[in-house]
C-alpha cells in the first residue's frame, strides 16, 4: 500500500522532470547563442560599428553603419508594400473568405509560407534583376516581403477570427455599415494581435540572408539609390565570416550581435503589444 | 431599485385605505341615519355600496395580478396575502352596514321603541376599531393592532346590554316586539363590524411579525 | 392602438429547417412586449428577424411581411444599415466594444452614421443616453475607462446606453438578463420600465417570472409556433391556451 504510494509519486515526480529537461534543452542554444556572442562580439562592439563605413583588409576599426541603414531600408520597403497587402488579404480571409475562391488563397498563402527562402530570393533575381540587369533595393525588399505578406496574412486572419461574433453584431445592430464595422470595429478589436504579427514577421525579415545574396548583393559604401546593390547587416556577417581574416571574423560576430539584439527587441516589443493592450 | 412594483403595492396600499374609509362612512352614516331619523341618508349609504363591490374585485384582481407578474416574497408576500383578506373583511363591513340600513328602512317608518344610547356607542367603538385596524396595516404597527382586539369585548358587551334592556321593553309591551328585534339586529350587525376589524388586526399581526394569532386565547 | 411593428405570415428557415411558422402579430408602441417559450422555440429567431439581423447568415431565408413605419422591411428596398438606426438590439451576453473607452463605445454609433458632429455634441449625447441607461451617476467620472472593465451589469447597461445614443424607436433585447446577476437583472429590468415611456421595447426571455414582471404583453412561442399573446396579466393568470399554461405553470418545458 505505501510502497505503491512511494512508486507513484516517484514515477510523478520522474515525468515532471523528464518534460522540464526538454523544455530546458530547448531554450539552451538560445542562451548558449546569446553568450557566445557576447564573448566574441564583445571585442569589436564599439561605437564606430554602427557609425563607420567598413574598411578595406587590414585597415583596424571601421564598421557595418551602412548595412544597419541598408537593412531597415529593405526591410521598411518589404513592409510598405506587405502590410497594407498582408493586411488586408487577412482582412479578406476572416470577414469575407467564405467561398473557394479564399480556400484557393489561404491554401496558396499556406504555400509561399513554406518556400524556402533562397528560391524566393532566386525569384527576385529572375523578377528584378535580369530585367533591370542590376541588383537593387527594390529586388531585395520584393523578395523578403514574399516572406513578409504570408505571415501577416495569416497572423491578421487568426487574429480577426478571434474578435466574437458578437463584436461585429453589435457594430452591425448599431446600424454601422459593413465596411466600416469591419475597418473600425473588428479590425481595431484586434489591432494589437495584427501588430504583434507585424512584428514578429518584421523581425524574421530582417535576419533573412539567402534571398539577398541574389537581390541585394551588397555593398561596402552608403547606399546611392533603391536601384543600386546595397548593404545588408546579414550580408555583411555573412561576407565577413566567410574571409580569411581574423580581425574580420570579429566584425562578423559583432554584427551578428547587432543584429540578434535588433531581432529580441522587436521580438519583446512584439511581446509587450500583445500583452499590455489586450 | 425595484420602484415599479413599490409603485403598484403602494397602489394597492391604497386601494384597500379607500375602501376601508367607505366603509367606515358606511357604517357611520347608516347609524346616523337612524339616530337622527333622516331616511334620506340611507340611498346615500346603498350608493357607497357600489363603489365598495367595485373595489372589492379591482384589489383582489390587483392583487392575484401581483401575485401572476412579480411573485411577492417574505413581507411583500404577507402584504398581499392580508390585503386579500382585509379585502373579504371590508366588503363584509359593508354588507353589515347595508343590513343596518335595511332595517333603519322599517324603524324609520314605525315610532321609535326608546332613544338610542348603546347603540350610537357601538357604532363609535366599531368605528374606531375599524379605522385603528386599518391605521395599524399601513403603518405595520402590531401594536396598535393588539390594542384593537381588545376593544371588541367592549362591544360584544354593548350588544349584549342592549339586547337585555329591548328584552325588557318586548315583555312588558308585545307592540314593541317588531321594532326591538330590529334594534337587537342592528346591535347584531354593529357587533359583527367590529369582529371583522378583529380579523383585519390578526392579518395585521400577521403581516408585520409572520406570526399567526388566530384562534389563540392568550394574548400578550 | 398604435402599433409599432405589425408582422404577417412570418416563416423563416435555415436551410431546410423551418423555425419560425406564419407569425402574425402586433408590437404596440411605448409598451414592453416579451417573448417567451422554451429553448429552441424560435424566439430569438423571431426578434432578430425584426432588425434584419440575420441578413448576413449563409442560407437563412424568410417569408411573410414586417411593417415598420408603414412599410415591409422585407421588399420595400429598406436600407438594413437604416433599418437598425431606428431598430436598436441589445444582446445577450454584454458586447461593449474592447480596446474602447466608455464614452467611446456610447459614441460610437453615432460616429460611423454619416451626419458629422462637434465633439461637445457628441458628449451631450453620450451623457443622456448613459442617463437613460441609469449609469451617468455611476460612470460619469470614469468615462475615459476601458467598457470591458465594467462589472457585467454595468457592461449591459452601457450596451443599452449605445444603442440608446442613435435615438431608436424600438429596442430589442435578446435575453438581456441571462448572463448577469440577480441584482443586476433588477437593475435592467427597472430600467426596462422606465425606457418603455419612450420606446418600444421587444424583450426575449426564458424567464417567465422576468417577462410578468416587465411586459405588457407576453407573446408565448413553442416549435416556431406562436401559440398565444396576450397582456400579462391574463396570461398568467388565465392564459387562453392549454399549451401557455403548462408552460407557465412548469408543467413541460
């Protein structure tokens, strides 16, 4: 009788902590990421890194100002054109999406989610680059809002589809009309899931490397137009980690901190949204 | 919170008050009627007695409605429940006045037998005890009630007094055997007056403490 | 007597499923008409055929005509959005508009209705309607709060103050009660009778204690079936119909 007590509780006890070893091995890269980085970038986080062109080889200091500014301009592009498209296309799914018409469009949305993220980039090229025989801002941002728009798409449709019922009736019972219960009711009603949405696909563009490669290509000065090659923090890692320097490796892991710390930031915001102004 | 149906009970408070006050009227000038010898006061009397039967039905329909739409509880519920009574005990005070004036109609016709003493007395007592018992249900006052029954000895022994004195009169003139009896009934109906402002002091008692005296001889 | 709504022949389905069968009936102005029966009887049914709430349910289709003003709402190419400025709903489980404040959420109608308003306008009639809906002495200090962080009695009551705000004629209620308190449901129904001075007001309950003591008149339904409808007093105290007075007296149902 006691002995069966003892055995259940230890095999209680056994599973509970079985499951908080999983969750912990699961959060310990994130940590492992995060101080590796400290320990390497460290050394060449200094001011200069966000205020300095980068140097030739050889040459100390310089840093990756024209890549920061170069991937919020990308990244801002992708998102003037995805947001309002994102946003809407969800805000057709949820209100009107009835027929098979918006099967075929969540199923498709569903589908661009899921490409990988080099083929979007080779798209961009095929789209952009080949024609205008040039790589360029514009390329880059078409491609990373492909990565854009089917997250927001999706994160507003949920996000619509948890407002109740009984929100819209209101509106409606008011003798509000259609569109604008939807726009100023519905779609305020849950603003701040669409934001965290926004935000979260926002953070996910900014870290993307692969379909740059092909669009942006990079650039070592400040950016001269939306036409022209331009610099990317993720190209900039990417090209630094890749040479044969040293002091270069640690521009690289300096830029990665950059570029993480800019991802936890928008993330936490993204985090902050959704909780405070439910 | 709740004033609607405060509303209707005050209404109904109401309705019961002004039917009592008739009644009293009743009685009083069916009395008055036949102290004074004025057989013109008695249509007055049969005419009240319409007012009375319609309120008679509109407060046991306000009250069955209460009942029907707001189901009354705890001393809403004893409010009503003694209002319907009171109701019955009025509209008998008013029958028991028409009976006075129904024989005020043959003594008014025929000499009187002696001048009236106890019975004009009756009539204040049973007046009083009917308008004390109506006071004590508006203003839930138990006590007063209380006060009330005790009254109505005093009455009962009127009635017996008057009856001994007009026994009297029939035996020694057997012409005045007619008339004495109408008398004896009068007191009769005067007596019955008062044991229905009896009853209405019970509903009362009821009404404010949730405590059933009747048929009970001790009385604090 | 003057007549508010009149219905004729209303029959109504889902899909193939008929829920409301040839009712015909007359809402009489300034009056409380409730309408009560047993779950599934079509009451709700019946209340938001009144303001057309159904229009955007896939497969609902009526049959039969509802005047109001003299008109079928249902052919005389009535505006729905029109419709119910002047037929308000007020719902059961309390809607007050999220991420809204009070005085917003009282506003609200008439800020999307078209005719352009100051801002001191607008707070007169922000401040009437939640006087009407009894809550102006509670709320007046706290109208910049948030109309989710009411208490839920408070909640209805400023869901009724917002319809009040576009001036309807006729208000209908679709159990107003059953998601609050007894103390709460008091309150609504105190008000109920004050706001029928001025409106007509359809009330939908399952409570029939609740529809005696607020109506007027009780329009009883059962399988999608008006049964009967009558003033309150008679039906509860001598309903016409066998079916009413199981109902009422707990016999089924």
């Amino acid at each position: 009788m006691h002995a069966i007590a003892f055995r259940r509780r230890a095999a209680d006890r056994a599973t509970k902590v079985l499951f908080a070893l999983c969750a912990f091995a699961v959060v310990l890269p994130l940590f492992l990421i995060l101080f590796d980085l400290l320990w390497k970038g460290a050394r060449e986080l200094k001011w200069t890194l966000v205020t300095d062109l980068p140097h030739p080889v050889g040459e100390p200091g310089g840093g990756i100002a024209n890549g920061i500014l170069g991937t919020l301009t990308i990244a801002g592009l992708a998102m003037a054109g995805g947001i309002p498209l994102g946003v809407m296309s969800g805000i057709y799914l949820a209100e009107y999406g009835r027929g098979k018409f918006a099967s075929a469009v969540r199923f498709s949305v569903d589908m661009l989610a899921g490409v990988p993220s080099i083929i979007l980039g080779i798209f961009g090229y095929v789209l952009w680059v080949l024609p205008m025989k040039r790589f360029s801002a514009w390329a880059a941002a078409s491609a990373l809002a492909m990565i854009f728009i089917p997250t927001v798409v999706r994160t507003t449709e949920e996000m619509l589809k948890t407002v109740p019922v009984s929100v819209r009736e209101g509106a409606l019972a008011l003798g509000i009309e259609r569109w604008k219960t939807t726009l100023f009711i519905t779609v305020r009603t849950a603003s701040a899931g669409i934001l965290t949405g926004i935000l979260l696909a926002m953070a996910r563009i900014i870290g993307e490397t692969a379909p740059l490669l092909f669009t942006a290509l990079g650039n070592q000065f400040w950016q001269t137009g939306l036409d022209q090659p331009i610099a990317a923090i993720p190209l900039q890692v990417f090209n630094y980690a890749i040479s044969p320097y040293d002091d270069w490796h640690d521009k690289a892991w300096a830029g990665a901190l950059v570029l993480i710390g800019m991802v936890l930031v928008i993330s936490t915001a993204a985090r902050y949204i959704a909780r405070v102004k439910k | 919170m709740k004033r609607h149906y405060s509303k209707e009970l005050g209404a109904l408070r109401e309705m019961v008050l002004r039917m009592g006050g008739l009644v009293e009227r009743m009685t009083h000038r069916a009395v008055q009627a036949l102290v004074e010898r004025k057989i013109e006061m008695l249509a007055e009397v049969k005419a009240m007695e319409t007012q009375v039967n319609r309120l008679h039905v509109d407060i046991d329909e306000a009250c069955i409605q209460i009942i029907a739409l707001r189901q009354p509880t705890a001393a809403d519920l004893r409010f009503i429940t003694a209002a319907m009574k009171i109701n019955t005990d009025l509209e008998r005070i008013g029958d028991q006045a028409i009976n006075i004036t129904e024989s005020a109609d043959f003594l008014l016709t025929v000499p009187p037998v002696k001048p009236l003493i106890d019975i004009p007395r009756m009539a204040d007592i049973a007046k009083e005890m009917l308008r004390d018992s109506l006071d004590a249900f508006v203003n839930g006052n138990e006590l007063l009630a209380y006060e009330t029954i005790r009254k109505d000895d005093q009455v009962d022994q009127l009635k017996d007094q008057v009856f001994r004195e007009l026994l009297t009169y029939m035996m020694s003139d057997a012409g005045t055997i007619e008339r004495s009896l109408a008398l004896v009934l009068v007191s009769r109906h005067l007596e019955r007056i008062a044991d229905h402002a009896t009853n209405i002091c019970e509903d009362v008692i009821f009404m404010t403490k949730g405590k059933d005296i009747r048929h009970q001889d001790l009385l604090p | 007597m003057d007549n508010a709504l009149q219905v004729k022949d209303l029959c109504a389905w889902f899909g193939e499923h008929q829920v409301l069968k040839n009712i015909t009936m007359d809402i009489r102005r300034n009056s409380v008409t409730s309408v009560m029966g047993p779950s599934g009887c079509g009451k709700s049914t019946f209340i938001r055929c009144l303001n057309r709430m159904h229009d955007l349910t896939p497969g609902f289709r009526v049959s039969g005509e509802v005047f109001f003003d003299g008109r079928n709402i249902y052919t005389d190419r009535i505006d729905p959005v029109l419709l119910r400025r002047k037929v308000g709903m007020v719902f059961q489980q309390p809607n007050p508009f999220p991420r809204m404040s009070v005085f917003e959420n009282v506003a609200v109608g008439l800020k999307f209705n078209g005719k352009k308003r100051s801002r001191s306008e607008m707070a007169d009639v922000v401040e009437k309607s939640l006087r009407m809906a009894a809550l102006w002495d509670e709320l007046s200090d706290h109208l910049d709060r948030p109309g989710t962080s009411l208490s839920g009695g408070q909640q209805q009551r400023l869901c009724i103050a917002r319809a009040l705000a576009v001036e309807p004629e006729i208000l209908l209620m679709d159990e107003p009660c059953s998601a609050l308190d007894p103390t709460s449901s008091a309150r609504i129904e105190d008000l109920i009778e004050d706001l029928s001075d001025k409106y007509t007001i359809v009330v939908v309950t399952h409570n029939m204690q609740q529809a005696g003591r607020i109506s007027d008149s009780v329009a009883f339904f059962l399988l999608g079936e008006l049964i009967e409808m009558d003033t309150a007093a008679k039906i509860f105290t001598n309903p016409a119909d066998k079916r009413t007075e199981e109902y009422i007296t707990g016999r089924f149902g």
